[in-house]
C-alpha cells in the first residue's frame, strides 16, 4: 500500500514515523505506531481499515496516544478554529507546556484522501500547560484535570487553574455546533482567588478594584449575553477585604464580602466596613450580570460629599477623571448620617444618582442643618462642564451658615432664609457661565457690615449717624422685617427689579445688576429712614 501524508500550513514537520503494517484480504492493520509533529510525539498508535480498491470510500478505526508540545500547536490551530474560538486570542498572549492526548476515531477515507470522522474522542490532560494572559499581563498554570472532545460536545472535568496564589477548579461542557462552542453548564469553584490578580478579567479597572482572598462557588448554565435562557447560582466571599470603586475617592475597608448569584441577577453585600474613617456599608445589586447595569446603595456615618465623585459641585474645575465605561450604566442611594462640604455639615443626607451613558444625574440631595433643610438637583454630561441645577432651601439661619463659611468674621446677616434657583453652569468658569433665575426671602433678621448701605445712609442724613437716630450698619446693624429678591442672571451678570429691605428704621429698595467676572456693581437704591420721616412730621 502508501501512506499519503500531508502538512498542513503551519503545522511542524512529522518524522520519525515508525509503524508494523499487515495486509490480508484488503485489511490494513496497522500496529505499534509511533512518530513526531515537530516536538510533540506519538508513542503508541493503531490503525484498522478495509481496503476496498473497486470502492470509493474505505471504513477505519483509529487509535494515538501520545504528549503534545501545545507551544508549536496553539497558533496553527486558532487558524483552523472558528470565529469565537479565535477570539481567545484578545484573552491569551501565549500557551505554552505539554498535554497528554489520547484520540479514538471512526470514519472513512474518500477520493482524494478527503477523510469523514464519523465518531471520535479526543481526551487531554495537561502536565502542565502555562497560559500567558494579554489583560491582566499574568501567568497560569493548567495543572490538572482533563478536557475531552466528542462530536458536538466539549466537556471539562476538574481542570485545575493556578498561579502563586489562587486555585480555580473548572467542571462544565459546551456545545459545539458550526466549530462555535456554546456554553452548556460551568461549574467555578474558587479556593481561594487573589481579587487584586484577577478581577480585571470582569471589570475594568477604572470602574472597580478589589483586595482578598475569595472563595466559594458558582455554576452557570447556558452562554452569558447569547442564550436567553441563561442563569447562574452560587455564593461568594472574602474576609477581610478592600473595595475600590471609580465613583468613589477613597476605597472601603470591610470585615467581609459577600456575593450571591442567583437567576440572572447578583448582589453584593459589604458590611461591618470603613470609608474614609467613618463607618459605611455597601450593596450592589446586578439585575442583569449579562448586562451593564449596576445599582448601588452606599450607607454612611460620616462623609465629605466630595469623595463621591460622580457629583460635580459648581465651581470646581475640569477636567473630572473618567470613572465608568460610556456603555455602564450605574444607579442608586446614598444615605449619610452626616455629610461635609467644604466648610458647610448637613445632617440625615439622601441623595440618588444615575449614569446613562454619556448623561448623568444626581437629584433628592436632601440634607438639614442650619436650622432648615436643603434640597439640590444636578444634571450633567460628559463631554463637557456645563451643569443644569435646581436649588432650594427653607428657614435656614443666615448667621449660623454664614459662620461656618467665615468662623472668625462677625456675619453679614441675620435671619431665616428661603430660596430657590434654576441655573446652568460652566464648573471650569462658574463667573462667566451662570445663567438662569431665581428668589430669596430673609425674615425678621439684621443687616451687618453692609459698606454700600453704610455710604447709602451717611449721605441721606449725616447728622441722623452722629446723634444715634439711624443705626450704624458696622455696630447696631440694620434690622428688618423682610429682605428678599428676584433675581436673573445671563454670562455671569445677575439682576434685580425688586431688591427691597423692609424694617422698622428704613426701607430700602433697589434696581440694577451685580457683574461677577468683573466684581462690579451697578445699583440705583432707594431708601426711606423713618425715624427722619418721623422727626419731619413732628
């Protein structure tokens, strides 16, 4: 007879074939079969097939053992494998190692020497095989367990994954139909795995980063994203732990983690935990793992509202680092027993929050002190700084705030304030952007240090200043019923029609505008002193 033999592109050279052959009655048999693929080598082998010359096709049966140096075979192989098969490639850099093979076939060799597997089975086991991963740049080891292909069906038993400090165990199976594998059932079992090594591989790095030693399981039945039927159960966990989120500044220190899959959807829990100094806990909920959308609900003693940075404060500058993925989108609550900002404390602080793409919003931010509460609602968007806000706050104590901006001044007003606002906003120049409306009513209050109503009065009435019948706005102040304004603002220059302060000494009104970029003022003021109007009158 002869033996054809071919080499496929990219395939090493085969050598060394030595075989014991018998033919009888047009039957090959072919024994004791050993040879060479490059480094790999073949040590015991068979060959059973009827040789019918009038016949266009003839029956065989196979057998080979042997090691395969899988380094030389890994690249010639993606070349013949389909496209999700190929896609390994953006996954793994390198394979390197040797493996066990064992094949038993049955088919037919056509015209041509065109073969037709019938029935085959091809089982591997690595001694080791390293894996040479593109993100995160790292190695691991395949130790253990064995990978067996069949027709339509590739099935993993306890293959072992490892490197210096995590074991991964791998049972499960995949269709294949087309040459494209289809995820039937996985099994992980992780005992443990370093989190700071391998969460890169399902989240990127700027939206999250972890420290600890998880363990625990989780099966999946079904490809993730392809099959509608797709789900997955099992529980997670590591103690002690570090969470770094990318919407957040500083990452949480917690006691334990613990994830629990089950169906489509996953939470997290993250209790007995530190952020910032401060005692916090954590919960992110996944409706949907096969999809970007995460909701979180972050619970906290005490926080500086600027560690949350998917809120951008007017007035601070750009650019804001890029903390989620354009295609994440990411919801949820904050509650805060007591929240900083700058030099202002609110207490009982709530607020909700969403990424939608390139938009984002941050509204209900609730919170009370001063003697009132506040309420403040953001939205934003990513390609730029510009801010719609809406604001309000209701009896706040004007001294009482305006101390805590200024500790060591004596402070302008008095009073309980009520505002509202609606305005837009260029954060990188807060000046020269503001535009939009708003009002502000202060009751039964004082006016201190007042330069402009202090010049106003002297040149009303001189005389009144020097014998004690107005009060001097540096030491008395001036007292008032009411002080309030509507107010328009457009490239930074605010407006007023209707500035008035009411008291028992004097009413003042005014019209004009204020120019921030430039810090002028452009005022028309009237004032009525009535203790004047009084003495006149006697």
């Amino acid at each position: 007879g002869a033996v054809l033999l071919a080499r496929p592109l990219g395939l090493p050279a085969l050598s060394d074939v030595k075989a014991r052959l018998a033919l009888e009655n047009n039957h090959l048999t072919v024994s004791e079969l050993k040879a060479r693929l490059g480094n790999s080598a073949f040590t015991d082998g068979s060959l059973s097939a009827e040789l019918n010359f009038a016949a266009t096709q003839a029956r065989f049966i196979a057998h080979l053992k042997g090691n395969l140096a899988l380094g030389e075979l890994y690249r010639p192989a993606l070349g013949f494998a389909a496209g999700r098969a190929r896609a390994l490639q953006r996954y793994v850099k390198t394979l390197d190692g040797a493996s066990q093979v064992d094949v038993r076939a049955e088919g037919r060799i056509g015209q041509g020497s065109r073969l037709v597997l019938g029935t085959y089975k091809v089982e591997m086991s690595p001694r080791p095989v390293l894996v040479v991963l593109r993100s995160p740049v790292r190695s691991v080891k395949f130790v253990d367990g064995t990978v067996t292909l069949v027709p339509g069906l590739l099935t993993v038993k306890h293959l072992h994954l490892a490197d210096d400090r995590s074991h991964v165990f791998l049972d499960g199976s995949a269709k294949i139909e087309r040459g494209e594998p289809s995820l039937r059932r996985l099994l992980v079992e992780l005992r443990p795995l370093e989190l700071k090594d391998w969460l890169s591989l399902a989240v990127k790095p700027k939206e999250a980063t972890a420290t600890g030693r998880v363990e625990g399981q989780v099966s999946l039945l079904g490809t993730p994203v392809i099959d509608p039927d797709f789900s997955a159960h099992g529980r997670l966990s590591a103690a002690p732990a570090t969470v770094k989120l990318g919407i957040l500044r500083s990452p949480i220190n917690a006691k334990s983690i613990v994830l629990n899959v089950n169906g489509r959807g996953a939470k997290m829990v993250v209790d007995e935990a530190e952020f910032e100094g401060e005692k916090a806990s954590l919960k992110i909920d996944a409706p949907d793992i096969t999809r970007p959308v995460i909701r979180l609900g972050i619970d906290v003693a005490r926080l500086d509202l600027h560690a949350l940075k998917f809120v951008h404060f007017p007035g601070e500058p750009k650019p804001r680092p890029k903390h989620l993925s354009p295609d994440t989108r990411i919801s949820g609550h904050v509650k805060i027993d007591r929240a900083q900002v700058d030099r202002l404390a609110f207490s009982q602080v709530t607020l909700d929050f969403d990424r939608r793409g390139d938009n984002w919003t941050v509204s209900n931010i609730r919170g009370a002190g001063y003697g009132g509460n506040a309420l403040l609602n953001l939205v934003g968007r990513s390609q730029d700084d510009i801010i719609d806000a809406t604001a309000k706050v209701k009896k706040i104590d004007v001294a009482w705030l305006l101390t805590a901006l200024e500790p060591n001044t004596k402070p302008l007003l008095s009073g309980r304030l009520n505002a509202d606002a609606t305005f837009r906003v260029d954060t990188e120049n807060f000046k020269r952007t503001l535009k939009g409306s708003g009002s502000f009513r202060v009751s039964n209050g004082t006016a201190y240090r007042l330069k402009l109503l202090a010049q106003v009065l002297s040149l009303m009435s001189v005389s009144g200043l020097l014998h004690g019948r107005l009060p001097d706005p540096f030491v008395e102040g001036i007292p008032f019923r009411v002080l309030k304004a509507d107010l328009t603002s457009k490239d930074g220059v605010l407006h007023t029609k209707d500035l008035v302060l009411d008291g028992p000494v004097l009413r003042l009104s005014t019209v004009g505008y204020l120019d921030l970029p430039t810090d002028t003022l452009n005022l028309t003021v009237g004032v009525m002193p009535f203790n004047i109007v009084d003495n006149v009158l006697s």
